[in-house]
C-alpha cells in the first residue's frame, strides 16, 4: 500500500479506485496512519479486520483479532468462529467453538445459532456435543426443533443430527413435542414407551 503511494508504480499520483470498501472503515484507517490511534467497536471491527487484511497491515490485523477474541460472547462466538475459518486461526475457532459448548443456552437464542448451515451445525455437534453445557438435554431437542424448523431442507439432516442427543435424559413432554412437530420419523416411537 505504501509502495504504490511512495513508489514508481503506475498507480503512484494517481487515483486508486477500491472496491467493495467500507468508507468509515476506510476513514477509520486512514484517520488511524495520522494520529496512531484506531478507533475500534464491536459494529466496525469486522470492517476493519477485513480491510487490514486487503492492505496487508499485519500488525493492525493482529490487535484487531485480539480484540474480536477479547470481546467473544453469545451473540457473536458463531460469527468470529467464521471469521477464525476465513483467517485460518485454529486456536480462534476452537475459542469460539468451547465458548459455544460452554454458553449453548443463550448461543441457541442467537440469530447467528439460526443461520448455522448443515456443516457448520455437524461439525459442531461432532466436535462439541459431548461438551455442550445446558440444565437440561430438553434444551438440545429445542434449539434441534428451532434450528430445523428455520429451512425445511435441513428435516433431510434430521436423522444424523439426532444421533448426538441422549434421548434417556430427555422428559416424556420433550419426546411428545418433537414427535408431534416431527410425525414422520419412526426412530421416535422407541422413546416413548
């Protein structure tokens, strides 16, 4: 980036269009190459993160993951577990993945639990599902029945989804409900006599 500002490149005095640049990020950056000073929120670090990663700044993208690490809760650990993938950071997507076990509760409520694709959820449950901290496995049959009833595609899932729930911890009102949303799988018929 400096280069091309500084350097014999073509591009050197000239005006540089970018592309699918956020503007406030931009400003955000440029603001921060005057005075030293990145002005960081939870609403503008995915921006940032990402334009620091378009203009190679190694070190303004490593203080901004140490902050999204910082500032993981139950609305966003899905979305940096995500941003962990797109930057290859295993330790950040293990982070966010136990924070999900640890909190599934509330990540459950989240829109982000919602829009979790077919893989994503698999890959978590395989990973995870022994670990996944909640009062009751009530509670895993509901954010099942929530997750699916979000897109009818995933009732194809159903059956390798529903391997990872302990169905002898689940109460008989539990087992009913789900029966009666989801009618047409047998496997269901064992549990509840």
């Amino acid at each position: 980036f400096e280069v091309m500002f500084r350097g014999s490149l073509k591009e050197s005095g000239s005006e540089i269009l970018m592309k699918n640049v956020n503007f406030e990020a931009l400003n955000c950056i440029i603001d921060y190459f005057y005075s030293g000073t990145l002005k960081i929120t939870l609403e503008n670090v995915q921006e940032l993160l990402e334009l620091a990663d378009l203009l190679l700044l190694e070190n303004t993208k490593k203080y901004l993951i140490k902050y999204l690490k910082q500032t993981l809760n139950s609305q966003n650990c899905i979305l940096y577990k995500r941003l962990g993938q797109l930057y290859c950071d295993e330790p950040w997507i293990e982070n966010s993945e136990e924070f999900m076990a640890r909190n599934y509760v509330k990540v459950m409520e989240s829109e982000d639990f919602l829009s979790l694709s077919i893989e994503e959820f698999l890959d978590f449950l395989e990973h995870y599902g022994a670990s996944i901290i909640v009062p009751s496995e009530d509670l895993i049959l509901k954010s099942i029945e929530s997750w699916i009833s979000k897109d009818t595609q995933r009732q194809n899932c159903l059956p390798k989804i529903l391997k990872f729930v302990h169905w002898n911890q689940l109460s008989k009102e539990s087992l009913e409900s789900f029966q009666k949303t989801f009618p047409y799988h047998t496997m269901f018929e064992n549990y509840l006599k």
